[in-house]
C-alpha cells in the first residue's frame, strides 16, 4: 500500500485497477465547520469512483451531529 496526496483523477485511476481486491473502504477527512462545507465534501465524494463502507469526519462540533 502506498500513501500520498492525489487528486480526484489519479485517485480513480488507481482505484480502477483494485476495485475487486477491496474488502473496506475507509475515508477520513480533516474538516472544520461541516455546517458551511458538507455540500462541498458530498460534491467532492460524488467525483471519487468508490462508495465509501466508512467515512470518518474529524474537528466537527458534536452539537451538529444528530443534524446531519
């Protein structure tokens, strides 16, 4: 496994080749003020060729939770 920073099309590109070798899935994203960005992270999770068993969200504020 190799871990580095890439774009949405070299993320899909890669994932391509792997799609069946995958047993979970995980995404984690350092987030500030879902309030203000949760369209933006479902557009961006829209262009990844990859549903996601686990999304991981960190630096949300808990009051917000029950809401989204």
């Amino acid at each position: 496994m190799h871990f580095k920073y890439v774009t949405e099309d070299q993320f899909n590109s890669c994932i391509g080749s792997d799609d069946n070798n995958i047993e979970l899935s995980v995404f984690h994203m350092n987030i500030r003020s879902l309030n203000s960005k949760h369209k933006l992270l479902c557009q961006f999770l829209d262009l990844l060729h990859l549903s996601f068993d686990v999304i991981i969200l960190s630096k949300i504020w808990s009051s917000n939770i029950s809401f989204y």
